[in-house]
C-alpha cells in the first residue's frame, strides 16, 4: 500500500507521538505498578526524571523547531539590530517558561527537606 509523501510524514510522526507518550507514561507509573517499587525511593526518582525527560525532549527537539518555524512564518521576530540576526522567539520564551516554572518550585514551594 502507498501513502503519498504528506500521508507517510503525518503517519510517521503520529506514531513517534505514541510511542514516546506510552514510553514516558510508563516511566513514570512503573515505580507505582508494583507495591515492591514504591519501597524503593530512588528507583521512583530515577523513572520519574526518564519520564519526565522524554516529555522534555518530545518539546524540545520535535514541537520547538515547528514552533520557530511557526512563529517565522507570523512574521514575530525581533530583530537585534539593522541588518544582524533575529532573536530566537520561540526559544527564549520556552527558556523563560521553564526558569519560571524552576523559581516557583525553589521558592514557593521549598522545604526543608529538599536541601
């Protein structure tokens, strides 16, 4: 059976989507399949940084690019001077999303116990 270039790509990338959504969702829900794993603190730290490190890398290397290119194409750029480079937009907004998020974890909601 032949797809077309437009179908094969559309097929290709939904199944690279579930995978790493089946991939990532079992990482983190393994440590609590099992009542043997959820004794084991570090096994469940070090599942949930792989599940939650799939999802990051799903961001930033599958939508990030679609996102610059996204944004190009609107015409939001900012350009640093007349005639040099544009600010990558797409990027510095991902990076201030997630130093955001990383303050209101240190700073909000800090414990004693997390140092």
């Amino acid at each position: 059976m032949e797809f077309s270039p437009e179908t094969s790509l559309l097929l290709n990338k939904l199944g690279a989507i579930f995978v790493l959504l089946v991939v990532g969702a079992f990482s983190c829900w393994l440590p609590y399949l099992s009542k043997a794993l959820t004794q084991n603190r570090r096994l469940i730290d070090i599942c949930s940084c792989f599940g939650g490190g799939t999802f990051l890398a799903l961001g930033m290397f599958h939508l990030m690019p679609e996102a610059t290119e996204a944004m190009k194409d609107a015409g939001w750029t900012i350009q640093l001077k007349e005639g040099g480079e544009f600010l990558p937009l797409a990027e510095a907004i991902a990076f201030f999303g997630f130093a955001l998020i990383l303050l209101v974890e240190r700073v909000i909601f800090s414990d004693d116990e997390m140092e």
